[in-house]
C-alpha cells in the first residue's frame, strides 16, 4: 500500500512539472501572433511577404490547437500543436531562418519559464 502511494504521489508530481514547462512554451507560441511580435520576428528572420503571410496562418492555426488542447486538457493535441508549428514553420523558412527561428522560441520559453519562477 505504501508503495502504491508513493508511485501515485510521483505521477502527480512529474505531471504538474509537465504542465508547468508547457505553460511557458505555450506563452511563446501565443506571443507569436502580437503584431508587434510578429513584425519584429519577421524583420529578423528576414522573410519576404509570401512567407510572412504563411507563416502567420500557421501561427494563427497553431494558437487554435493549443488553445483546444489546453482546454481539454490533451497533452498529446498540445504536443501535436507544437510539432504542426515547427513541421510549417521548418516547410517554409530556408535552414539559416529556420535556425534563427528555434532559437528565437528557446529563448523565449526560458524567458518565460524564469519569469514564472521568479514569480512564485
């Protein structure tokens, strides 16, 4: 019985963790659709209009499934939403803005995940 409880008392605890790291990936996916964000992630990768216009549906599409994700609390259709986001993102920049792009959203969740420690 004692191990039953600890096991259950891990899960819990590797799962609130879990949810803890996406929050600050999913504030850097939603901050993607800002105007400003989003004009100044485009003056930066350097993208020409068509892929600005892609890529703005994309992250438009991508807000929707993680925002259904979240609010059926499906890990799975979340981490779907992220990879839609990346596979497009990857289909339509070149290897140097693609590059330029991931580190843009690391940076951005390690900021946001900071920032949330520091809050607590």
């Amino acid at each position: 019985m004692k191990k039953a409880l600890i096991i259950l008392a891990v899960l819990v605890a590797s799962a609130t963790s879990t949810f803890a790291m996406n929050s600050g990936e999913t504030e850097a996916f939603l901050q993607l659709n800002e105007k400003k964000v989003f004009n100044g992630l485009m003056k930066y990768l350097g993208t020409n209009s068509e892929q600005a216009d892609y890529l703005k549906t994309v992250f438009e599409s991508t807000e929707k499934k993680i925002k259904n994700a979240e609010r059926r609390s499906d890990e799975k259709a979340y981490d779907n939403a992220v990879v839609f986001n990346l596979a497009n993102a990857k289909y339509v920049l070149s290897h140097e803005q693609y590059r330029k792009y991931l580190i843009t959203l690391n940076l951005s969740m390690s900021n946001n995940q900071n920032l949330s420690a520091n809050e607590n």
